[in-house]
C-alpha cells in the first residue's frame, strides 16, 4: 500500500473507525454548546416576560397546551373540570 492510499484509509483502532467517531463527538459537542444558548436565550425570554409582569409558569403552561392537540386540551380540562367539582373546588 503506498503512503497515499494510506492515509486516505480510515484510522481504526480495535475495529472502530476513529475518525468517524471523532466526527460524531464534534458535532455532539457543538450541539450541546448551541443547546446552551438557546437555553440561555429562553432564561433571559422568561426573565423579560417576569419583568413586565407576566407569569411565567402560565406562560411555561401555554406553551405546552399549544402543543397540543385542540382537541385534547379540550378533553383534559373537561376532565379537569369534572373533577374539580366532585371535589367540591368548583369556582
């Protein structure tokens, strides 16, 4: 094998290629530090939704009726509703 070939052969070490294994840690590295922005994007959202006087946990509740099926929230309050009566908290 000439010295070409051989370095265009992929490296393996204990029958794993470690180049495709590095490929995969960097992009999973640079995932997790997007992950951290966008994490950190949402904080300071929330805390400038706070700041004007929303509440964040109703916003946090929104977001994740949103999510939802239209007919499902519906499902779930009623749900909600009805047992919020047969426990007396009917409002």
């Amino acid at each position: 094998m000439s010295e070409e070939t051989a370095e265009k052969a992929p490296k393996t070490v204990n029958g794993m290629h470690s180049d495709l294994l590095q490929g995969i840690i960097d992009r999973l590295e640079d995932l997790e530090t997007t992950k951290k922005g966008v994490s950190d994007d949402i904080k300071a959202e929330k805390a400038a939704a706070k700041g004007k006087g929303f509440d964040v946990p109703t916003i946090n509740e929104l977001i994740k009726l949103r999510k939802k099926d239209p007919v499902t929230v519906q499902e779930e309050e009623l749900l909600l509703a009805t047992y919020k009566r047969a426990m007396g908290m009917e409002i």
